[in-house]
C-alpha cells in the first residue's frame, strides 16, 4: 500500500493543476472545481490499482471531466431554468477568476481586453466545445491524448475542435460587433 500511495503521488499528484484549471472550465466555479478535483483525486487514488501505466495526466484528467459532468448533469436535473440575468452574472464571475492560461510567445499584444473577451467566449462554447478547446490550447495535449481524455475516437476529437474554434471566431467576431469595436 505504502509503495501505491508514494506511486500514485508521484505520477497523479503533479497533474492536480491541471485538473482543477479543466474543471475551472468545465464548471465555471471555482468552489465547484476545487469539489470536483477534490473528489476526482479521490476517485483516481481509490482506482490507482487499475492504472495501467501511460499517460497519467490523460487519465486523471479523464476522471475530471468525468466528475464535472456528473456535476453538470446532476445541476441540469435540479434547476431546468435559467434565469438570463443569473447567466450573465455567472459569466461575469467566471471572467474575473478565470485561471491565466499558459501564457503565449506574443502575450505583449493581447490587452486584457481581448483576454476578457475570449475568455468570455470560452465560457459560451457548449461543454464538448470548451474541453477539448482548453486541453488543447491551454494544456498542449495531442489529439490522442484529448481522445483519452474525453472518450472519443481521434477523429472526433479534431471535429469538435475546429467547430469549437469556428464557434469561438463567430463568438468573438460578434462580441467585437456588440462592444462596437472595428476589426482591423
């Protein structure tokens, strides 16, 4: 037991970052994602016998995105109503404690403007949308790994991320138009 548990704190431990920032996404709250991970790296540590080596972020990422959904569904049963201004205040949290993503050769050019807005576009993708976009862009992983990750056949994986990213362009084409900005 003692060399599982010095094991799994070595090869899952690392990857908590990573699960809570997918959970960020996934959820929209940081109190809902510190829950998930909590109960994720619980799940993981319980199933840790069945790892069978590979690629340990991929598989506790998987049973993260497992337990957001779980959340998710669980949340969709409870309340089918949404109130519009609740949505928008909901948005509006999520952008300001939205985690940084992994800073880019040319972070100089973005303004936090921009930074805001396509976080804010983020956050409108539907779920499938969003998590591949994030382990994508935000944690490097490859399309075999995403597939992994979410359960899907590769090919899957490349069809839900460039419609999230045409859906991310629409999105953010249209906040420009909203916020009356010109695009150059």
């Amino acid at each position: 037991m003692a060399a599982s548990r010095s094991e799994f704190e070595r090869l899952i431990l690392p990857h908590l970052g990573a699960g809570y920032s997918l959970a960020r996404w996934l959820l929209r709250h940081p109190q809902d994602a510190e829950d998930a991970v909590q109960s994720a790296a619980l799940k993981a540590f319980n199933a840790f016998h069945s790892y069978a080596g590979g690629n340990a972020q991929a598989w506790l990422l998987a049973i993260v995105r497992n337990t957001c959904l779980t959340m998710l569904e669980r949340r969709r049963s409870e309340s089918k109503v949404v109130v519009l201004e609740d949505a928008i205040l909901g948005a509006d949290r999520f952008r300001d404690n939205a985690p940084d993503p992994v800073p880019l050769a040319d972070a100089a050019l973005v303004t936090e403007e921009e930074r805001r807005k396509v976080w804010l576009a983020i956050a409108t993708l539907p779920v499938q949308f969003r998590e591949v976009l994030v382990l994508r862009e935000f944690h490097d992983l490859s399309y075999r790994e995403i597939a992994d990750v979410v359960g899907a056949p590769v090919g899957t994986v490349m069809s839900r991320l460039a419609r999230a990213r045409e859906r991310l362009a629409v999105e953010l084409a249209e906040l420009k138009i909203r916020s009356g900005t010109r695009t150059s």
